[in-house]
C-alpha cells in the first residue's frame, strides 16, 4: 500500500502538469473527431443550416447542465468527476463509431442527424468535466501565476485545432471516419491514466460554506446571487455572453466560407493556422501571464479579433483567411486566460463551482442561439444580397465580390463591428473596468490554497 501511494502524485505542480498533459493528448483526439465529423455532415447536406444544427446540439448540454454540473463539482470529489467525465465522452464517441461501422457494414443507413445525441452526449461530459478542472486550478496554482496556467490550459485545448484539422485531412483518407473516432478513444484513455496517477485536493469548508449545500437550488441560487451582486463581475459576464455569440458564428461559418472556393485539403490547412495561433497564443500567455491589469488584456484581445474578422472578410483568398484565422484564434487564449484568472482570483474556491457554473450557464446561452442561427442567416438573408444580382451586389459586392461564400464574408464584417462596440461599451462601464480593484481577492497573495485529499 505504502509502494502505491509513493506512485500517486501529490505536489501541486505534478498534478497540475500530469492533467495538463492528458488535455492536451486528448484535445487532440477530439479536433481529429470535430474536424472529420464537420465536414462529414457538410458534405452529406451541401446545407449551412443542416451543419450548425451540429454545433447546436454541441453546445445546448452546457447550458442546461451547467447549473447542476457546478453544485455536483462542488458536492464531490473533483478527480472522480473528471474520470467520470472522460468515461462519458469515451461511451459519445464509442456511439459514433458504432454508427459509421453500422452504415459502412450495410446494416444502418447514416444520416447527418444520427451524429446529434453523441455529440450532445460529449458536450455533457465536456461541461463537468472543464468545470472540475478549472476550479481545481487555483488549488494547485499561486494567485500569481493563474494567468501563465490559464494560458497553458488554452494552449492544451488550442493543440487540437492546430494539428487535428491537419492529421485529420490525412488520416479520413487513410483510416476513414471510424479509423479517427478509434484514435480519439485512444487519447481519452492517456488522459485516464493520467488522472488515475495523481491525487487532486479538494477544498476546505467553513461552517457558513457547508450550510450553504443542504439543497441543490441552493447551491444554483448562490452562484446567481454571488454574481449579480458583484457588477463588476456581471458586466464581465455580459461582455463575454457576447463575444462567445460572435465566436461561435465565425466558427461555425469557417468551414462553408472556406469551402465555398476551394477544398477540404486546404480547409484542413486554413483550420490548422488557426490552431497554430491558439498555439502561440496560449505560448505567449503561459510565458507572459497577461497585462497587470487583466481587464485590459480581455477588452484589448477582443478589439483585435473584431479586426481580424475584417480582414477575412476580403475577397476569396486563402492566404487572406488564414492570416485573418491565425490572429482571431490567437487572441482567444489571451482573453479567457486573462478573465479565467479575474474569476479564479475573485471567487473563493469553495464556491467556485457554483458560481462557475452559473457563469458558464449564461455565457454559452448565446452559442447555441448562434449556432441556430448561422444557417438560415447565411442561407436565407446574406448569401441573396451578396449573389451575382443580389440587393448588394452593384455596392458592397464591388469590395468583397459575389456568389458562394461572400454573403458569409459580410456577416463576417457585421461580427466584426459588433466585437468592436461590445469592447467600447465593457471600457465605457466603470464596474468593469475596475472590477480588479473594487473586487477583495478570494486568494492569498502567494501562498497556493491549503486543502485535504479525499480518496
């Protein structure tokens, strides 16, 4: 038993590694999975509509979940609810398999709608699973250096978008759908096994604080009202309600604006520079850690990508597109990384599932609103008013062209101006702007959380 137990991880950093290493392993697995399923699904239905259903359904378990997910955090042990996690995506992915295995034997017809309830399923497991992880980090993590962990968070989850999209153009080739879901099984058992080769701490609770979990509409209560009475923190919230609305349709809109003048090999390429600039973002985060004042690292990140968004929206140019991929992903690890460590530093970290959750449930309520909408957007508003004898095509046209994808290139534009105002009206709010100084820290300064392990 004693042999055992030298074996588990037990100092802070180690564990912080060893989990970051399993996300990063299994991040990679699922941009192969993301990436060959997206355009599996585009492919089969040529529809905008028919493919954002599946982002939709991918995002909507974050936001109903997101609640009960945060007080279940809180309730248990933190490292089981990861391994559970994992085990839920291995079973969504498993489900997937069996559906091509099913179609390519003859004895199931697949259709794109099939996909639906597995990639809800590992959205599930992806919502208890990122909200045990990232209440986990401050336990492991000096206040100090939450800005450089959040980072490297965000580099482990940007890996699969840099190099998935890539080994997927090979792999689909190669080994076929079912080859690549097989090898994103394989990496959601790397990151089992480095769960199981750690112990994580869980919190400590005062009276007040164990009092507060006799219901579980308590618990979701409290993460609202610990928010709301913070207006620094709900102004933030807001912001980023609005920023994840605008990502997730540029997103979404990627792969039928890419495809609409060249082919999935490149779309591959294009998606992988923009992983490379979550690399690099994540990099310079993890080296950096953000401004002193985080705040202005998220509204300035997020004026950048607005402008980013410009730039894609120029006339068909692959070149154009990555460049302008590259710099909008590149300002994603920057911004969460530097709100991620306003949160983790402002809420204490017995609570902060709950309170995370909530803030989770309210950001991505927009996602799945968006992903709803990209479809009929593109297909029955802005691809007519941008076509050869559309509304627009004698005037903006002139700039950005006509026909397949440039009414995609102007909704680009639209999002781009509204991250820009999104980024003048957080700045122009005195709440938010100094929502660092107003705020007491939950955190030591220096000193990383004192906390028992459970079993």
């Amino acid at each position: 038993m004693a042999s055992s137990s030298r074996r588990i991880a037990t100092q802070p950093a180690r564990v912080f590694s060893l989990i970051w290493l399993g996300q990063l392993v299994s991040s990679l697995g699922t941009g192969l999975t993301q990436f060959s399923v997206g355009v599996f699904v585009y492919q089969n239905s040529a529809s905008v509509t028919e493919y954002s259903l599946a982002s939709f359904f991918g995002f909507l378990p974050m936001v109903l979940l997101a609640p009960v997910a945060g007080s279940f955090v809180d309730r248990s042990n933190r490292q089981r609810v990861m391994l559970l996690a994992d085990l839920g995506a291995m079973t969504s992915i498993l489900l997937m398999w069996g559906l091509v295995s099913a179609d390519s034997a003859g004895l199931w017809p697949l259709r794109n709608w099939h996909f639906y309830l597995p990639l809800a399923m590992g959205a599930a497991a992806s919502t208890f699973r990122v909200l045990a992880f990232s209440t986990t980090t401050p336990l492991l993590v000096s206040k100090e250096n939450l800005g450089r962990a959040n980072g490297m968070v965000e580099l482990a989850m940007s890996a699969g978008q840099l190099l998935g999209p890539a080994m997927a153009g090979v792999l689909v080739v190669r080994l076929g759908l079912q080859g690549v879901l097989l090898i994103d099984l394989a990496t959601y058992v790397f990151a089992l096994g480095t769960l199981l080769c750690v112990r994580i701490p869980q919190p400590e609770l005062d009276a007040t604080q164990a009092a507060a979990r006799k219901s579980l509409w308590t618990d979701i209560a409290l993460g609202w009202r610990f928010i709301r009475e913070r207006q620094g923190l709900l102004g933030l919230l807001a912001f980023s309600s609005a920023v994840n609305l605008v990502s997730v349709l540029v997103t979404v809109l990627i792969t039928p604006l890419v495809l609409s003048f060249t082919d999935p090999t490149t779309l591959g390429w294009v998606v992988s520079c923009s992983g490379v600039g979550m690399v690099m973002g994540g990099i310079t985060m993890g080296v950096w850690g953000g401004p002193k004042r985080r705040i202005q690292g998220v509204l300035g990140a997020e004026l950048i990508a607005g402008l980013a968004l410009l730039a894609a929206a120029l006339p068909a140019s692959v070149f154009v597109v990555a460049c302008a991929a590259f710099v909008f992903m590149f300002t994603a690890p920057v911004a969460m990384g530097c709100s991620q460590a306003i949160w983790q530093s402002k809420v204490p970290p017995a609570i902060q599932g709950r309170v995370f959750a909530t803030r989770r449930m309210l950001a991505l309520s927009a996602p799945p609103i968006a992903a709803l909408l990209a479809g009929p957007l593109t297909d029955k508003l802005f691809d007519p008013l941008m076509a050869p004898d559309g509304a627009l095509a004698s005037s903006v046209g002139q700039v950005l062209g006509t026909g397949p994808g440039r009414g995609i290139a102007l909704l680009y534009i639209v999002l781009g101006l509204m991250l820009a105002t999104c980024v003048v009206l957080a700045w122009s709010a005195p709440r938010v702007r100094a929502v660092e100084d107003e705020l007491p820290d939950a955190l030591p300064p220096q000193v990383v959380p004192a906390a028992q392990s459970q079993a």
